[in-house]
C-alpha cells in the first residue's frame, strides 16, 4: 500500500470512534487536538514544529504517533523520540491501531486532568494566601480595638472610681450639712413654741400671728432637711433595712389612710384597690410605707382639683406590684427617666406652688432597689401619671 492508501484507511478505521482532522498544510499543528499521526515523510520535514509544539504543552502530554513502513523506523533514531512517542509500521494491523490510539489517548486524558488539577490547586492556593493576608489584616485591626477597648475599660474604671469617691464626699456633706442644720432649726420652733405659748410674756394677736407663720416655716424647712438627711443616709449606705413578709393590704390601707386628708382638701377621687387577702411582700415595712406615702402625695400634688388618684395592688409571678395613677398633668417623655435624678423637678405651675425638694422619687428608687424591687414611671403628658413599684414576693399568710 502506499501513503495515500494507508492514509485513507487510517481515516476510515478511526473516524468511527474519533473526530479526525484532516491535516491539508503545516498551520494544522497550531490547531487544538489531542493526537497527532504522521507518517515518516511529514515527520522528517515537520519534527521541529512537532517538537516546539509539544515542548509548548508541556508539562502536559500532547501524543505523536508515526506510521512508518519498516525501512523508515531507523528514521526514528534520529529523532530519538524527542517528536514521536509510539509507532506503528505499516500495513496497519486495525486492532494494534485502535489499541495504541486509545492507550495514548489515555494517557493524554490523564495528563489534562493533571493540568486541571495542578490549576484548581494553585487557585486554591492562592486563595488560601488571600484568606491568610485578610485574616493577618484583621488580627491587626482587632488587636488594634482590643488595645483601645482596653485603654477605654482603664479610664472608665478610673472614672467611676473617682465618681464613687465623688458620691461619698457628696453624701458625707449633706449629712453633716443636714444635721448642723437641724439644731438651730428646732431651737428656733423650740423659742418660737414658747413665746406663742405666752411664756415669755404676753404677747398680741398680731405677734401671735407672726409666730404661727415662723413656726410653719419652721416646719417645712425642717421637713425638708430631713429629706435630704435620708438621701443622704441612704447614698452613703447608711441605710439597713429588716426585710419581712409584710402583709401588702395592710400596707395599703395604712398610706391609703396617710394621704386621705390630702386627697379630700383638694377634692380629689382616691380610688383604692387592696391586694388578696394573703398576699405578702418582702420588704421594710416602714420603708415600702414611705415609697407609697411619696408617690400618693406626688399624684395628688400633680393633680388638678376634681381629678382622680388611684392605687392599686397585685401579683405578677413571683413579685407584687404596686400602681399608683393619676389623672394629673403628666410627664413629658424626656423627662420620665430624669425625675428619679436627685433635686430634678419639672417646671410648671403646680412644681411653682407645690413644695418639694426634688428628692422624693430618688429616695423612693433607692428604697425599692435596696428591697430587690424596682420603681418605673409612665406618663401621658396632659392626661396623667402611673408610678409602678414591684418588689419580691413574700412568704403568703
Ligand atoms: P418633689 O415632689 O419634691 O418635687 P420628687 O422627686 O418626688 O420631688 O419628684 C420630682 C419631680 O417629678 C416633681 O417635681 C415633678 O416635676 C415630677 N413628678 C413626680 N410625680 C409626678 C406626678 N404624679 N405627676 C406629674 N409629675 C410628677
């Protein structure tokens, strides 16, 4: 057979399981594809370009397979297999053909799938290097945060340690204040008591009127350094409370009882709602009075005349509650959190002419907190007030 025959049959074998191109000049090494079959001719005058275009694939396997007449194998030793990796010598045995093709084609599979491979794993790499670098960054920053949260946590420590030291201060002057205060104040009500008695001599309707209004003032400044004595007492934890079951309806029908004459000059509604009979509260009795007492007088302090004023008592899982609403001139949402501030008061005509030093709702809060309980004001500006106090239960009667 010539070269033509062999050609023809090779194409006609091969193109049953393969897809052949038919190479017509030179340029066809430069196509894409995954063996290559020469015969002896086309390798003698092409071997260089076969040997630059496997060298181009390489590391991956680009298969050469020469079909030569048995005279034309000494040609390969001049190529030393540099351009041809398998041979076959003419005439074409088909199986041997068909064996050698798929073996090499094999091969070369094996070869892209290493390349493919070889490239998932550098992408891999490098990606894995991006995550490296991003992490290192972050390590940085966070390192970076840890320092300044930490120098923040120093001076807030700092800070507080001074606002404590501050507060003790502060506590330990109104106590002395208060009290220096106190004596002169009852030596004046004391002398004041005695010349309205006419001990000290008669004495005229007018004198008589002048030393009711001393004595009054007398009273109310008194009552008012009293205050700030307990806020005082209580800031500097001089305060100790004996902690009982106190029954909770009795408590209300004591402040009840309390505020009534105040409820009634004003001629306000003072609705009561008592706590179940065996209802206890673990607390100071006098304590809770005095947080009630406070919050009842506010509320009819803060209610205009013909208004209402309710307390109300109750459980809720393990605390009791205790509501006192009015139907005042409420607080304005800013300020709900404010007013349990010491010495904070909200302007309006009723702060004008009500009495009052600011202080009640800091005392009541510090009392209910230093029973396990809690203190919390709502309001409707213009249509009223409810001040919520809840303390633990206690042991039921
Ligand atoms: P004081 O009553 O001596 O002014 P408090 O600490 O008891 O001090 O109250 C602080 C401020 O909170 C009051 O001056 C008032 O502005 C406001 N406030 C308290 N209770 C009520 C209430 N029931 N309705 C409206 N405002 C209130």
């Amino acid at each position: 057979m010539d070269q033509r025959e062999n050609g023809a049959l090779l194409a006609e074998e091969l193109s049953r399981d393969h897809e052949l191109l038919l190479a017509d000049s030179d340029e066809a090494l430069e196509q894409d594809f995954d063996l290559c079959i020469l015969d002896g001719r086309a390798l003698d005058r092409l071997w260089e370009l076969v040997k630059q275009r496997k060298a181009r694939e390489h590391p991956t396997f680009l298969p050469v397979l020469m079909v030569t007449s048995r005279p034309g194998v000494k040609m390969i030793t001049r190529h030393v297999w540099q351009s041809v990796d398998e041979l076959i010598i003419t005439p074409i045995e088909k199986p041997e053909l068909r064996a050698r093709v798929a073996i090499l084609l094999r091969v070369r599979g094996l070869s892209l799938a290493l390349r493919s491979r070889g490239e998932e794993a550098r992408a891999l790499a490098e990606s894995l290097a991006d995550r490296a670098r991003d992490m290192e960054a972050q390590t940085t920053q966070l390192e970076a945060q840890t320092r300044e949260l930490r120098w923040s946590a120093e001076r807030l420590a700092e800070r507080t340690l001074a606002a404590e030291e501050a507060n003790r201060v502060k506590g330990q002057f109104l106590a002395t204040m208060s009290h220096e205060l106190r004596t002169p104040l009852n030596a004046i009500g004391g002398y004041a008591e005695l010349m309205e008695m006419g001990l000290r001599g008669p004495v005229t309707a007018e004198q008589h009127a002048d030393l009711l209004r001393i004595q009054a003032s007398q009273r109310h400044l008194l009552g008012l350094i009293n205050e700030v004595l307990n806020y005082a007492k209580l800031e500097t934890g001089a305060v100790h409370f004996h902690l009982e079951n106190v029954p909770a309806r009795e408590v209300v029908a004591s402040s009840e009882s309390l505020v009534t004459p105040q409820a009634k000059a004003k001629g306000l509604l003072l609705e009561v709602t008592p706590c179940e009979e065996d209802v206890t509260v673990r607390a100071d009795a006098e304590k809770l009075l005095q947080i009630l007492a406070n919050l009842l007088s506010n509320a009819i302090k803060f209610t205009e005349r013909g208004g209402r004023v309710s307390l109300w008592c109750g459980i809720s899982g393990d605390a009791v509650l205790f509501r006192v609403s009015d139907s005042g001139i409420g607080i304005p949402t800013d300020k709900l959190e404010e007013i349990f501030e010491p010495f904070v008061q909200v302007r309006s005509d009723l702060t004008r002419t009500a009495e009052g030093t600011g202080l009640g709702l800091a005392i009541s809060r510090d009392l209910a907190r230093g029973m396990a309980g809690e203190l919390v004001a709502e309001s409707v500006p213009g249509s009223g007030s409810t001040f919520t106090l809840t303390l633990p239960s206690g042991i039921p009667r």
